[in-house]
C-alpha cells in the first residue's frame, strides 16, 4: 500500500516551503501573504495530480476547526427508515451539511445511560453538537449553557441556566390557526386530548390551545381508554390529540361506538406519525417542518462555532388536510 502523500511531498515536487503548501491550501490570501500566481498554480497543480487529502487533525492545529458536526440523540434514532418520525430531521442535518462540506459524528458511545458528559465523553471531538430527540437531560443542558459549548438543540427548549439555543416547531401559532379553522366550520366546544407536559413540544401545543378564544376549551389529559366518555360527557364536536397514534385509535373507537367522524365529532392531531404506531393519511394533522428544522440546526451550528450568540428559532407548521376535521 502507497504511504499517504504529505504535504512536505508537495513542498519538495514544486520546490517551495512547507508553509506555501500550507497557505495555499488554506486559500490565504491578503496584503501579508505574498505568493506569486504561478507559484500558487503550481502547487494546486501538484495537490490534484497527487489526490493529496489535509489531514483533519493538522487542519484542526491551525485553524481550531475539524469541520466535524457531532450528532447526539438521547433515544436511539440510527438506523431510520423514510417512516421513521427522525428521519426527516436527519435527512436535512445530512444535506445541509455535505453542502457545507462538514462531516457527522454520531456519538453512540455510553449509551446504557445516554449522557453527552461522562467519563470517556468525545464531545470534543467535534466542533459542535446537535441534539436530537424528544428528552433532553437538563444537567446536560446546563451543563453545555454554562460551559459555552457550541451546539443546537433540534426543538425548542425551557432555559437551562440560561436561553438554550434551538430550531423548533412553533406549536402555539399553528395550534392556534386550527382552532380558528374549527371555530368557522362552527365548533364551539373543542377538547384537548393529552399531557401537555412535561416535554416542551407538548407544553407549546397545550399553550397555543388555550390561548384560543371565543369556543369552550376543555383539557382531558386523563388516560386515553377515558376520553370518547369524556367526550359525550363534555359534548365535544372537535378534539385536538397531541400524539397521531392517539388521534387514530380514538376515531376507531368513536366510529365503533356509533359516532360519526367528523359528522359527530372531528379530529385533528397535532403531531406526525412517529413510525411505532399506525398511519392513517385521512386524519387532519399538522405537519412539522422536520427536514427543515434539521437543516437550519446545521446553518445555526456552524453559526455558532464562529463565535454567534444564541439563537431561538421557530419554524411555522403547515396542515395536513385529511378528512377529519369538518363542518359542525
């Protein structure tokens, strides 16, 4: 096997120093780096005939930066199929980042715990991270605010010590437009079904909920088996569900019950079908800008690491039509 050529190789087959090789490599340019322009042609010459690669961890000593974007999950999310709930997330972090010409480093070690900081913890190793999932430790996350580490936070986060840096879903407007939506088809009492807790994006979902006006909201976050009695109990034409595996197992009971969907009662989930339960594409539903929000992770990330401040985005949801949300 060839050993792998150096940039002391490229010094010596064009005749000039080390650190040419070394600027031209970086582009460098200005009114302090003087290199002729067919100096600088012959050594990009030599680069392409050799197939010549920096080597990441020389790159890193001079520049600080290993273009290394790690990915960290709390939850096993890799591998994931196209139905799987992450895998949009991870096909924008994925494409944003070959655009940039980053890699990712999935870190996967010391997973019984699932902990960013540990004994042989390789955040490090990366010149930022990006963390995936429904639960985030907070330790951790105090930990990464107070120790000024680079990362984004895929979803929106509650402070930890200080504003956490994130790219989320902005539940509360689009939860707020479909309550207007039903309000004009004539709903006037709407029930929300779920925790709307402790996880932010169910915290965000219930907010936007009730800060509707004008209709007579009712919160039922009591077991699932629970709410078609509820229903009736509470005289609800229109329920919103937190989770799009719930929203189809009520309309299942609610039809085998006798009732109507949406004629008696209509039913909109706030959430995208998460791959471990069925998928119905005729329940109305928001859809979350998934790829999206992975993709701006990357473009905040790298934002970050060059020094920015911290940054709190909300991307704007859009509805999936179905056929379960109608007139009352």
């Amino acid at each position: 096997m060839s050993r792998r050529v150096t940039q002391r190789d490229i010094a010596r087959m064009t005749g000039v120093s080390q650190a040419t090789v070394s600027l031209v490599l970086n582009n460098r340019t200005g009114d302090d780096v003087r290199i002729a322009p067919e100096t600088r042609q012959r050594v990009l010459d030599a680069i392409r005939a050799t197939g010549y690669v920096a080597d990441p961890v020389a790159r890193r000593l001079v520049s600080g930066r290993n273009r290394i974007l790690g990915v960290f999950t709390y939850e096993p999310v890799f591998p994931a199929t196209a139905a799987d709930f992450y895998h949009p997330f991870l096909v924008g972090i994925e494409q944003r980042a070959e655009q940039l010409g980053c890699d990712l480093l999935l870190f996967t070690s010391h997973a019984e715990s699932r902990r960013i900081f540990h004994a042989d913890s390789r955040i490090g190793i990366a010149d930022g991270t990006i963390l995936l999932g429904r639960r985030v430790d907070r330790d951790d996350l105090g930990r990464l605010v107070g120790e000024g580490h680079a990362f984004v936070s895929v979803g929106r986060r509650d402070d930890a010590g200080g504003p956490v840096p994130c790219v989320g879903a902005d539940y509360p407007a689009a939860v707020a437009a479909l309550l207007e939506r039903a309000a004009a088809l004539g709903h006037t009492r709407i029930g929300y079904l779920g925790t709307g807790g402790p996880a932010e994006s169910h915290a965000d979902r219930l907010r936007g909920f009730l800060a509707g006006g004008g209709a007579h909201l009712v919160h039922l976050p009591q077991p699932s088996r629970q709410w078609p009695a509820a229903i009736g109990r509470e005289r609800l034409t229109a329920v919103f569900l937190e989770e799009h595996a719930d929203a189809v197992d009520l309309v299942a009971a609610l039809r085998a019950d006798g009732r109507e969907v949406p004629g008696d009662v209509s039913v909109v989930a706030l959430g995208e079908p998460s791959g471990a339960g069925p998928v119905d594409e005729t329940i109305t539903r928001l859809r979350i800008p998934r790829r999206e929000m992975g993709w701006q992770a990357v473009d905040q990330l790298t934002e970050a690491i060059e020094g920015g401040g911290v940054v709190q985005r909300l991307l704007p949801c859009t509805v999936h039509e179905g056929a379960t949300l109608g007139a009352i």
